[in-house]
C-alpha cells in the first residue's frame, strides 16, 4: 500500500527548525486529510545526496511504496540541481507527487510542474553558492581582526566573546611540556610525566600541544594564512621555534635509522582494528622494525590490550609466499603468452611470405621449383626462429619484477622503492592473532594466499 511521507533537514545539530518543520507539515497534511505514515529526517548539508534518511525513502520510493512526499521547501531535499534533478527523475518516472510548503505551484506528476521543479533547483543551489560565499567572507573578516574561526580552544585557553582568555593553571602546564620537551625529553615521557595533569595526556596529544602554534598567538590557516591573534600567548616565539628544531633533528636522525617497512598499513590489531604503526629501534649495527598499536600504547592500554611483532619474521613469511604463488602463477603464464605470441607472430610472417611467394607463381616471376624451394627454406625458417624465440624467453630476460622472482630473495636484497610499491598493490590485509599469523593477500589474478603458524615463524600456505 502506498503512502504518505514526509522529509525534514536542518543542517547542524544546534538547529531545531527540524522540530517546526515536522508541526508545520503535520498541519498541512491534516488540513488536506493526508495521513502522514512515517517522516524521513538527517542532519546533514544538502550538498550531499548520501544521507540516510533520504536514501531510505529514495529506496521506498523505488519498491513504489511511496505516493506522496512533503517537505517544508525544497532545498530540505538538497541545494545540489545535479541532485535534485535525480530525485526529480526518480519521482517523475515512478509518479510520486512532491508538495512543498513555501513552493504550492511545485509539482511532480506534470510536464509543467516538472519544469517548476527544474527552476526551481537552480534556484537552491544559487542560494547554496550564495550562503558560502557570505560565509567565506565573513570568516575572512574574522580573521582579519584575529579572531579564532572556531570555538573549540587548545588546552590553556576558553573561548569566550570572540577571543581566547589564558586560564592560568593549564597556562603553566602548557609550559611545561614545552620546558620538559626543550631539556630533552620525548612524547612518551612527557605523557606519563603529565598523566593526571592534563586531560588525554597521550603522546599523540603532546605532540599536537607542541606543534600547535596558537600558543605563540598567531593563528594559522591553509585557507585564510597566518595572523597574529587578538588574545595573549602562553609560549614565545623562540621558544616555540627552538622545538620544531628539536622535532625536525629527530625526524632527521631518525630516518637514517629507519627500517624499510614493507607492509605498512597492511597489518591491523587483532583486539581494536587499528592499521598497526612502524617503529625502528638500533641495537648495535642493526636495525629492527616492529609493527605495534599506537592506539593502546596512547591510550596507556585503556583503548586496547595492543600488540607488537617483529617486521622481519613476517615479512620473511610474506616474500617466501608471494614469491611461490608469482613462480607458479604468474612466470609460467608469462612465459606461454610470451611463446603463444611468437608463434602468433611467425604464423602471420609465415602467411604473408607464402602469398608473396604464390603471387610471384601466379604471374610467371618464378616456375614451379623455384616455388617449392623457396616454401621448403620458409617452413625451415619458421621452426628456427619459434626455438630461437622459447630459448630467449627465461625470467631473467623478463621485466625486473620476473627477475626478483627468478632469484633467490632475501630480505637484505628486495628493500627497494619499486618492490616495495609492488608489494603493497599485491597484498590486500594481514591478519594477526595472538596464536597464529594469518596472512592474506588478494593477487593480480583473484587468487588468495593464506599463511598459518603456531609460536614463533609461521607456516605459508596457498589455497585459491
């Protein structure tokens, strides 16, 4: 049975005109004698068409369970005419009638009343365009005068009356991370220095306080640029630039030491999900890598139990499997396709000498013994270069992925930029557990290898 519905949108959460546009069409529809059945509502911008209460009834709509849909106007369905008009269509085609509030002439059942509707969208989308543009401009005014474009304070600050007013206890707090950070301590230290002081105290958090330059009291922008800000600063400047300095060394020193992680953002935590970070640590003359969670170890393990495994003992797992299913997978069909198309290529030549051969025949260029020769030396020919052609054709000549498979792979061997980037198309996911290592990775051809092992090194395994 069809219905009556109804769709409602305001923008952000702090608006309740959501609330007046449900009593107003409730309203309407009694005095019309419309049983409204259900109300579709988001809070969301009406530049986007993904919202989940319009996707709803955009899905009834296309199972024909919807005769008529009420909105207060029309720009609550969006302010997007590409959008509206592919509402427009799907009302249009399965012949639901729009009533709006603020546009009674809009129709969707008619020729007529579809052209209203067209006009009409245009006309919400220039109102959008309009609305942002005063935004815009206002924001730049804001700015101009140094006033934060958001609410939302660092810690040390409150937001009140357009401006930020130190609060003196976080102030001296602020300070001294920044103290500790400058005398040489790291983000995790600070952290478990300032637990109980400051809220969230992660070493996340303390890096964002020491990279946050609102504390000198300049506000920056990608959009509006740097300004000097119209409230007192908690840092000074030097101070400030000294620990970018401190940062940029250590990013510096720490890239040498770096190791070459080849399943970066591949391997998730098996408790919380999280795509597992990279840490290198130096012992002696050796670098090792550990994929680890970084939500537990920010959170102190409140987040997540958190994991950490050795780079080296699944990477190892990962290039054995990989180069098995690219020896038996990929090289063999390489190499068929590669003789397949020699033999393609001698066939064709073969054809085109033969008509060549018979034509000269035909027009008494050549005689007859001249003719069978000359086919005789062409078939010999051809069998010459197809077993010149399959003898040429080895790995080693192959693009340089076919020669990496071809030899034997080491982990101190394939640390390239170019394998590394190969890896990380071919593989899909790694799975950890806290028993076993599940490996999986979807290849270029559909296939999926899978590695399962107790302890330390895992076992690899194929299927399909």
């Amino acid at each position: 049975m069809q219905k009556t519905v109804a769709y409602v949108r305001v923008s952000t959460s702090k608006q309740e005109s959501i609330y007046f546009q449900i009593d107003a069409i409730q309203k309407i529809a009694k005095k019309n004698n419309w049983m409204v059945s259900e109300v579709y509502q988001d809070t969301a911008s009406g530049g986007k068409i993904d919202r989940t209460g319009l996707q709803h009834m955009l899905q009834a709509i296309q199972k024909n369970e919807i005769e008529r849909v009420i909105v207060f106007r029309l720009n609550r369905l969006g302010r997007n005419v590409k959008d509206l008009l592919t509402i427009g269509e799907l009302l249009f085609e399965k012949k639901v009638a729009l009533f709006s509030l603020m546009e009674p002439m809009l129709t969707t059942t008619t020729s007529l009343g579809k052209l209203n509707y067209e006009m009409i969208s245009s006309l919400a989308e220039l109102e959008r365009a309009l609305i942002q543009e005063n935004q815009t401009i206002s924001y730049q005014q804001k700015w101009s005068k140094g006033e934060p474009l958001s609410a939302t304070a660092p810690f040390g600050y409150r937001y009140e009356h357009r401006t930020l007013h130190v609060q003196k206890w976080e102030a001296e707090l602020v300070m001294e991370v920044f103290q500790r950070y400058m005398r040489g301590e790291g983000y995790k230290r600070i952290s478990s220095q300032m637990q109980g002081k400051i809220p969230s105290s992660t070493p996340a958090n303390i890096r964002n306080m020491l990279c946050n330059e609102t504390y000198t009291g300049f506000l920056v922008s990608k959009r509006f640029g740097r300004v000097k800000g119209n409230f007192e600063s908690i840092i000074s400047t030097d101070d400030f630039q000294q620990v970018q300095q401190i940062r940029q060394g250590k990013q510096q020193a720490s890239a040498v030491l770096r190791y070459p992680f080849l399943l970066r953002r591949k391997i998730a935590c098996p408790f919380c999900g999280t795509a597992l970070a990279c840490r290198s640590r130096k012992n002696g003359q050796n670098i090792y890598g550990y994929y680890y969670c970084a939500k537990a170890e920010n959170s102190h393990k409140e987040a997540c139990r958190g994991i950490s495994i050795s780079a080296k003992i699944v990477e190892a797992e990962v290039v054995e499997a990989l180069q098995k299913w690219l020896s038996k997978k990929i090289v063999p069909k390489y190499l068929k396709d590669a003789v397949e198309g020699i033999s393609i290529d001698a066939d064709s030549q073969k054809k085109t000498d033969k008509a060549q051969l018979l034509l000269a025949f035909s027009t008494k260029q050549i005689d007859a013994a001249t003719l069978q020769k000359k086919l005789l030396a062409l078939q010999s020919q051809d069998d010459m270069i197809k077993e010149r052609g399959k003898s040429r054709l080895q790995p080693a000549d192959k693009p340089l992925f076919f020669t990496w498979v071809a030899q034997a792979w080491s982990l101190d061997t394939i640390q390239s930029p170019v394998f590394t980037k190969l890896l990380q198309h071919a593989i899909s996911s790694v799975v950890v557990s806290l028993n076993q290592t599940t490996l999986q990775m979807e290849m270029l051809d559909g296939s999926i290898i899978h590695m399962k092992g107790k302890g330390g090194k895992p076992h690899a395994t194929k299927s399909n």
